[in-house]
C-alpha cells in the first residue's frame, strides 16, 4: 500500500518496503511476505540463500524458498533480494574469495530464475574493491532485465580546515565512484543508501540526487523518540527524506524495533517470537513506516503544472528548429497558452509605446510595430491588447515564413476584425522588403539556452528595417550553465552507442540532478546592434568552485538556462534564481560530455564554450580545461548544429 | 462509436468512418463531424483544399477550415484528410503536372501542420505512375508520425483460360505492387482499398490480407437490397469484410445513399440539403453503418486463447537458445499452463507403458522412464499419472541441466512424496553417465520449427542410455514451410537496417499475413536412430503453385511449422491443417527474405532449405531459386545460429 496519496506522484518513492533481517526459510517467506504486506508494507529485501551455506560440489543451494512458493507476480512485484553479506570478493583469503565468487553468480542465477527486479548487494568490505567490481562487472553484462543495487553507508568525516590529510577523511561516494567507474557506468547498476544516525553535511548529501538511488536504507537506529515515546527523526534527516521522496527514491526500513511503542506483541520480524505467523499482530516496524508515511503526507501536494511534466521528467529531447522546419499545429497550440509568457510581453510592449509615443501625441501618431516570427498571432494580440491599454494607436505587420500558420493568421485577423490595424507578410524576416520602417521590433525567437534558436542571426537580418531608434522587444538575453552530476542522463545518452549523441544539446527537464555549483551567464546578445563590427560568434571561459564540504563528485555535464531582458524592467527567464515563475515553454537545455569528469574535492571546474557561426549553419563548441582536460565536443559542428 | 463490443478486440476494426464527398469550408466541417459523429460514425474522410484550387503566386491555401475550428486532438482523432482528386502526377500536360507536384505538397504539409495520423491519396491515374510515386517517396522522407493511404479500387479481371494474353487483364493489386516498389516499402505507406459492387476470385483477395491495408472504403453501390428495402451485401461481400474485420482493417463508408430507408430527410451529407446541419437528422449513410455494426457483431467472439495472445500479433521474438539460456521461472511457469500438450504426453506414455509391459507382468516388472530436460517437473508429473492410470511399475530419472530449476525439481518431489520413484539428476543429458538404461526416454525439446531448438543433438546424446528397444517419446517430427506475403514483418526487420536480422528466423503470432500455398514437409527426424550413418544435416527442395486465380504476388518470406508423432497415433503439433486445438507453447517461425520477390501470375516458388551442423552450432540457410534466385540466406550461420 503506498505511503499516501498525493496527487499527480506516479514516482516510486510512494512505495516503502522492509528489509527481513533473518533467513526466513520454507514456508517463513511467504508468511513474513503476508504478513509484511497486511501491515502496509509494499514489499520485502529479503536474503534468497541460507546464510551459512558454502558451496559444495553437488550441493543443492539452500534457498528460502522454492519458486513455487510464491506467484511470478508476488517474486517480481514484491521482493527485492538480498545477496549473503559474507560474500568478500577482495579478500587475501583465497578461498574465501573463490567461494564468495560461486555464491554471487549462484545467488544472482537464482534471483534471475526467479525474474526479480533487483537484487541488494552487500558493501564493499574495504576500499580497494576491483575484484569485487570485476565480478559484478561481468553478471551485469548478462543480465537483462534486473537490476543490482550496491549498498553504500551514507557517511563522510569532514575533514579538519587545518589539517587537509585526504588520507583519513573517508566518503563512501568514493567508494560508490569507484566501484560504477569499474563497472563502466553501467545502466543497470544502481546505489542503495544505508541511512545512519549521523548525516554528513547537506552540500555532501545533494551529490547524491544526481546518483542512481534507488533505495534510502533507512535503520532504525537512526530515529529519535518523541515526547509521547514515539519514533521520529531530526529535522536534517527529514530534509533528506523529503529530498528523496522528491527524487523518486524508495524507502526501506531496515533494523530492530527500538520504539515497542503499541500493547500487541511484536511481529515475525521480532527474533524471539519468529514462528507466530498466523496472528495478526502488528508488524513490529509499523511504528516507522507510520512516521514516514506522516513524512510523505506531510509534503505539499505537486503543483498543477509539475504534474503535466512529469512524465517529461529526465527525458532528453532534440531542441526544436523552427528556422528548419516548420512548427505543427499542436506545437503553437501548447505554446499559445503560456499565458505568463504573453502577459510579460504586453507589460513591456506598452512600456516602449508609452516611451515611443508622449500622452500629446496619441491621437496624432502612430506607432509602426513589426512581429517577426508572428506564428499564429499570439504576439500580435499581446501587441493591440498593449496599444488599446495605453491608448496608442498601432499599425502592425505579421511577419511569418511557416505558409500553414499564415492561414490561420488570415483566419484569425478575419475573425477578430482586425484587418485594417494588421497587414500579414508571407515571408522570411531575413528576406522581407519591408514598405516602411518599425518603430518597434517585437519577436519570441528564444531556445531554452537563449540564443540557440538563432534569435540573434533572426533580428540581425529583421533590423534592416527598424528605424535608426527603434526598439527591440527582447532588447537583449543571456544564457547561463552549471555544472551538474546526471547519471541517468549519461546512461540515455550512452545508449546509442556513438559519439555524436555526446555532443548534442538536449531540452530536458532535469530531474534526478545534483546541481553543484550556482549557474554563472554565458553569452550575451543586444538589439538592435546597428555596430558594424558586431559578430555573433562568442567564447567564454568559466570557472565554478563547489561548496567546500562538498567532496569529490563526478560532472556528466552542464545545465543550461537563459533570461532575457524584454524592455527595461521588464525580463522573462528560466535562469533558478531568476526565473519567471508558472512559466512553461521552456525546459533548461543539457549539454553533456563524453566522459564524466571526477573532481576532487575542494578543485575548480574550467569550462570554455563556444558560439560558432558558418554560412548555413549556427553551432557550440566547449570542452572541460580543469580539474582535467576533456576532448573539444562538436568540432565544426559535426554532431549537433542549428540550420540557418 | 465502436460498431459494437467484441470481447477483447482492441483492433482498429471496430472504428468505421465516413467519406464526405462535398467540400465543407468554414463551418461546414465542425458541423459535418458533430454530425457524424452523433450518427455513430467514428471518423471523417474530407478533403482539405477547396478542389476548384490550383497554384497561384502569392495565393493562401484555400482550406477547408483554419485549424483552430477543431482541437488538436478532434484533428488527430477524427479526421483523415483526403487529397485533391484532380492532381495527376503522371500527365502528359506538363502545366497540371507541376501543379499537382505543389499542391500534394501544400495539402500533405498542412495536413503535418494539423497532426493528422493519415491523408488519402488519391489512385494512381494510369498504369504508369512513376512521377507520380517519386513525390509521394519525397514526401515519405520527411514525414515522421502520418501515413499516406494510397487509394486503390479493388479489381481484377480473369484471364481466359486459353487466352493467356496478360495485356488485356487488370489487376489493380499490380499497381499498388508497382507504387510501393518505387517507394521502397515504406513503412508508412499503407492502402485504402475501394471495394466494388463487383469483386475479383477470393484467392486473389487473399492476398491483401498480407499487404497494408489500412482501410477498405466501401461504396454504397456495392451494396444490394434486402426484402425490406434495407441494404445488405451479398455472402462474397460479407466473407471479405469479415476477412477484413479480422485483420484490423477499418471501413470508411463512400458514396451517396441509395437507400432511403428512414422517413426523416437525408441529412448534411446529401448534396440537396447541404445546410441543415442543426436539425438533427439521421444521417444519410446510417442505414449502411447499421449493417456494418451488425456484420461486425455477427462475428464470433475471440476465443479466451486469441485474447491472451492479442498483444503478440505479428511481433517478432527470437527463438528461445534453452541449450545455451537457463530458462526462468516465468517461462517455465507459462508453458507448464499448456494442459493439452502435457495430455497428450501422458496419453502417449501410457500407451508405450502398455506396450512395453503386458497386464501379465505388471507386479513383477518396472519400467525405465528418463524425462531428459525435466525442467520444474511436468513431464515427470505426466509420466507417473500414466504409470497410475495403467497400472504400470515406473523408475524415473528427472535429468536437467539448469540449476535453478533442480531446486524447484527437489521441492516438488519432496513436496508429492515421489523420492521412491524420482531420481533428480542435474546435468546436461549430453554428458550424463547413466547408471542403468532406459526403457522408454520422454523429452520436450521441440521448438516452432520442430528440430529447431537442437531436440535431435540431445535425443543423440541421451539415446546412449536408451536400451535398443527403447522407446522414444516423441518418436518422429517434421518441419513444414509455406510461402507467405507478409509487408509488416518486413518493414519490422528492415527497421534495423541490417543484413542479420533478414537472416535470422522469428517466432512470430502470424496475423496479417497471406498464406499463399499449403504447407509442405521441410526436415524429419526420428528417434531412437542407432545407425552409424545418422547425420542431422538436411537439404530439401520445395516447388509451391499458387493456386491459378490468384494473380501475381509479393513474397516476403516462409512461415513454419511442425508436427511431431510422440507415439504411434498420438500426434502433437501446430502445422495449421493438423494442429492440435487449444495449446498455446508454440507460434509459427518465419524465414524473411532479404528482399520481397515477386511471382507473376501461375509462376512456380521454388525455394531450398539447408540445416548445417558445426562443432558448436546448428544453423539454417535457405534460398529462392525460382520465380527468381535470391541470395543464400544465413551462409555459415554467420547472421543466426542455435548454440550446442
């Protein structure tokens, strides 16, 4: 049974599951399974294979229990496995090592027979781990549909100021690090988070919301005890349960009851009363999984407009081109109803009338306003619904280069009476021969990363006909980045086997991302810009340094963002600290690298971008500098461009 | 409105459209799909453009309606757009030519700016069709989510038989043949066939049910008239509707209504009335929607086993490798399920227990059985039930050599309390060092195509420790191929543009397939065969007519089968015209070819199959060699192969 209902979250971190900690064998399975599931559990870790089993030649592997047991549904829907923790693939003890070698892929087999959707490995046993890695390593590349979850405690000791010895400060995401880095970042390895008493700093903890993180291990000797002796947990371990819940994690309590808080007796997982089965006592961990399922409740609900992208959450899509191909009728449609986006327009479109024409001159003058890129008109009414509010008079021209979006323009300025305030050009901007000059020059020519839908090659070719003092309406924008940890982007990225998917920018709404450092701008562009020395190549050259007690992490890339300045006060933006808020035409855009980069802790980050411009074609070039150099991506615009 | 509800049919064929001959502008359209879709109509064949339009410079497309009059999804749902009539790619005229070129581009881009599914295009004008073809496959290339429909009447004319002058006969599937050649198979090109008041031999028929027949468009002066003056068809008529009901084609009723059955006036469709669309009258082409849902409902319900199957329809799926793969739980739960199969081994069983002890001997004589490839233990389960039945004395010996499935094989026996007759034996048959030998040695290790998952190398194998009068079961089985035209398996395959996968055999849920010629004998193995000189190489050759009235056709590959005698006259198989009723382990296989090859008319198949045995694998390569050679296909094994 979920933790609770909250609206529009299809994520897994509604389900909540518990590890079994003894070895329940024959029928104690799918009695702890019944009995875990009445008491609102969703579903169990549980060990496959007797604990003290060491393999024999001839032996038949003691499982807890046959396959028949239990329904393919109940195995694959409500258990997750629990590798023997004795196994010690890097011990010095060779036989210990070949006998750990044997039970893993025994264990594993067994789990595979049975179509398990993961299986829980134990902890690296001490920090060198490669033969560890190298066995997994290869049962990963047979398995196709499981997944294998690393256990990992949750600890960093922070090191002193003064005393900067890395060698006795331990991080278990270096041990995570290690370990995924042997296994080639493999898709289907992922990290179950053992949750402790002590948490360590929360610039350490957001590392890991860009980590496959499947699972929140949560012990129970991590919890406190309220006043009415109930358990509860400190407020940094809410935050991070929240930060989870919020990261699609899964939570699973794991541990004795230390909190024996109602009057019935404990359940089959206490270990004095392990063969009471059949009375519906309460499950001895209720009292948990009560306070998470408060935790879960106790989050605000996911806004309307979260809840129409979440299934568009950490999925990559190709930018649009819309200089290349014409839009559809859907696309202008979900776009025609940002309605924050038009309201922010019209604001500033009134502001350059009232600035362009005095309260004198309103029944003499008229004002000349071009919207280059008219689509299906939305800007045209922004720009009347601002000339009527101001009491200026207006005469409009709709520029338009898409022939199926000029018809519904015929349509619309029929239908609305507009015909003699609106003429409709069927045109290219860059090619139009315009009959007079703006006034003013109104366009929404913007890609999430700001300048990469071409918006300033577009109004370098539409200012020809702006008046020497007119005004563009963006009058300039400037694109932002920062440096991310994405895991489960790389692995999409990673699926199509080429390189020319790593050098691609991606629109996506980033998700289960660690953003480690503020986002500092990019590239700036102003119009109109009438210098005639003005180029729309650029390059910069950025420098992010982490939080200090971040620790080491791993960079699969940067986030990218833009604000734009649409007259004066008035902006318009996706940039996080700046954004425009309820405002939906624009996901960040991604720029990945080949290969994640590792960063030591407390090491800067160097990154150089690039704008380059050829005869048909707009493309970025940028390579990581430090900590470490990485190949220059998408030379010559080989992989990715934008056409002109 | 579905025509009617039949059990688990999730098929396109439950939506039935409507042509709209008049072009409706403006609000004609809004008015004409609320109509018809109040008339229980599900969708609207309407033209787009305003037919009396030909290019003009500088000209707005007239359209039927600005995309705004309608929702994106009304688009998307309910209309299919139908291209200008007039165009005529092909015409000697060049002036009509080059306007056609253009508007068949405007109309199909404003169709992609509306987010159709699919546009008509109209039939091609003459036999030539060429220029005709070139554009259509230039549009093809950009379009991502649409299909064309390319409108063909339904017709054929006989041959004399002793006029054999192929000149004078129509075919009009020859022109469709011609057009998708020229087009390369494309994917997202499909037919709409115009059905007649006359209709071609139903072998010819037969072939459609191959090609992608996405709609058949019935006229309503293909209809006749019942008693009571309602419309009806004739038992021709109605057989191909079925057919086509039942291969997820969809009908779009045509034409003006000659049957005005109801007394209240014709509605919007009728050209006298055309501006009555708020009075809410029938709609003049109900009477032959009425039918429609009745022949639809008239139809059997699916059966329970088609339903489970639904979703496998023509979906490609590799051959199970049970030799090299450990099955898992999952599948050996589902074919466990297959009650019929196991019958019939128990029936056969039973009768060789009878043979091989006579009722004299049953206190003092035990029978030898070893089930080779026991997996979880149905086989063993069949053969004591008929040891019971016959009053017989059995040893077992349950050989496997998956591990995971000896666990499950040592609970069952424990569980049942068979230890005194169930020896569990987990090794591979091939090397096992029996301890006795057998008299009778059960096996199910047949795939689609019978020998296909290697049952004739590990019957070799095992048939060491089979006494020379040992029985096997099964005793003998045979493959069996026929030529099929199959286009969506094709394009499936040529989806991953390589060689291999046209090399590789499927197991595949034939669906929309025409069968072209009965099956016949490929390979036959019988065991036991104690001769030195036993091979398990084959060579056949097959010769395929098709029968006479067919016509000419597309081969895409061969479908397979097999039957095999597990004792005496107790048979087990899925060859269609023996198979037996109800069991569900196998689908047919498909052999693709590399390239479709096309049959004239009364022109011979011959095709020749090999199966190759190496050191390590069993492999097939198979060829054409008559109407035309193909390459050998799968030379050495190299694309597909069965591991030893």
């Amino acid at each position: 049974m979920p933790l609770g209902q909250r609206a529009g979250d299809k994520s897994d971190s509604r389900y909540c599951g518990v590890e079994v900690l003894d070895f329940p064998a024959g029928d104690g399975l799918p009695a702890v399974l019944t009995h875990s599931l009445s008491s609102a559990f969703d579903f169990l870790l549980a060990p496959l294979v007797d604990p003290d089993y060491r393999p024999t030649p001839g032996a038949v592997l003691p499982v807890a229990a046959s396959d028949l047991v239990l329904s393919p549904s109940q195995w694959s829907s409500h258990i997750v496995g629990k590798i023997s923790e004795w196994i010690d693939l890097d011990s010095e003890d060779e036989q210990l090592r070949l006998d750990s070698e044997l039970t893993l892929k025994q264990e594993i087999a067994w789990a595979t027979h049975l179509s398990l959707q993961a299986c829980v490995i134990p902890p690296p046993k001490r920090s060198t781990c490669a033969n560890y890695a190298r066995v997994v390593n290869n049962i990963l590349q047979g398995l196709t549909n499981m997944q294998l979850w690393l256990r990992i405690p949750l600890e960093k000791s922070e090191s002193m100021d003064e005393d900067h010895d890395k060698s006795e400060t331990v991080d278990s995401w270096e041990w995570w690090n290690s370990f995924r880095l042997l296994c080639e970042h493999s898709s289907q390895l992922y990290v179950a988070l053992d949750i402790l008493s002590s948490l360590p700093s929360m610039n350490s903890l957001g590392r890991w919301f860009g980590e496959p993180v499947r699972a929140a291990i949560l012990q129970t000797d991590a919890f406190l005890t309220n006043a009415r002796g109930y358990p509860c947990l400190s407020k940094r371990h809410q935050t991070l349960l929240t930060g989870f819940f919020n990261h699609s994690v899964q939570v699973i309590i794991s541990g004795r009851s230390n909190h024996n808080v109602s009057q019935v007796s404990e359940g089959v997982l206490s270990r004095d009363e392990n063969h009471t089965e059949d009375t519906p006592t309460q499950h001895a961990l209720s009292p948990y999984l009560d306070y998470m399922a408060y935790l879960y409740q106790r989050m605000d609900p996911l806004p309307e407009q979260e809840r129409f992208e979440i299934n568009y959450r950490d999925f990559l899509q190709s930018p649009l081109q819309p200089l290349m191909d014409n839009l559809e009728a859907q696309t202008y449609e979900t776009f025609e109803k940002d309605t924050v986006k038009y309201t922010q327009y019209q604001r500033a479109i009134a502001k350059a009338l009232v600035d362009k024409v005095s309260d004198d001159e309103v029944s003499t003058t008229r004002t000349v306003l071009m919207v280059v890129g008219a689509g299906r008109g939305p800007l045209v009414r922004a720009s009347l619904q601002a000339a009527e509010e101001t009491g200026r008079m207006l005469k409009v021209y709709a520029v338009e280069k898409n022939p199926n979006a000029v018809i519904t323009l015929h349509s619309l300025i029929k239908l609305e009476g507009w015909e003699s305030m609106v003429t409709i050009i069927s045109s290219d901007m860059r090619c139009w021969d315009a009959p007079e000059k703006a006034d003013i020059l109104v366009s929404e020519l913007l890609g999430s990363f700001g300048d990469n839908e071409l918006s300033p090659e577009c109004l370098d070719g539409a200012q020809r006909f702006l008046k020497p003092d007119g005004i563009s309406i963006p009058s300039s924008y400037t694109s932002f980045i920062q440096p991310v940890t994405a895991s489960k982007l790389h692995n999409d990225i990673k699926a199509h086997k080429d390189i020319a998917h790593f050098e691609t920018a991606y629109v996506v709404k980033l998700h289960r991302v660690a953003r480690l450092a503020p986002p500092q701008e990019v590239f700036s562009f102003a119009h109109p810009n009438f210098s005639p020395k003005a180029t729309n190549q650029r390059y910069t050259k950025l420098q992010f340094e982490l939080p200090q007690d971040t620790g080491s992490c791993l960079v699969h890339g940067f986030a990218g963002y833009f604000d734009a300045v649409l007259y004066k006060d008035v902006h318009l933006g996706i940039e996080p600290n700046t954004c425009t808020p309820n405002m939906f035409s624009w996901f960040p855009i991604f720029f990945p690298l080949r290969k994640p980069i590792y960063v030591p802790s407390e090491s800067p980050i160097e990154v150089h971008f690039w704008r380059c411009c050829g005869a048909t074609k707009v493309w970025y070039e940028w390579a990581l500098v430090a900590p470490s150099p990485s190949p220059i991506h998408n030379s010559n615009g080989r992989s990715y461009w934008v056409g002109l």
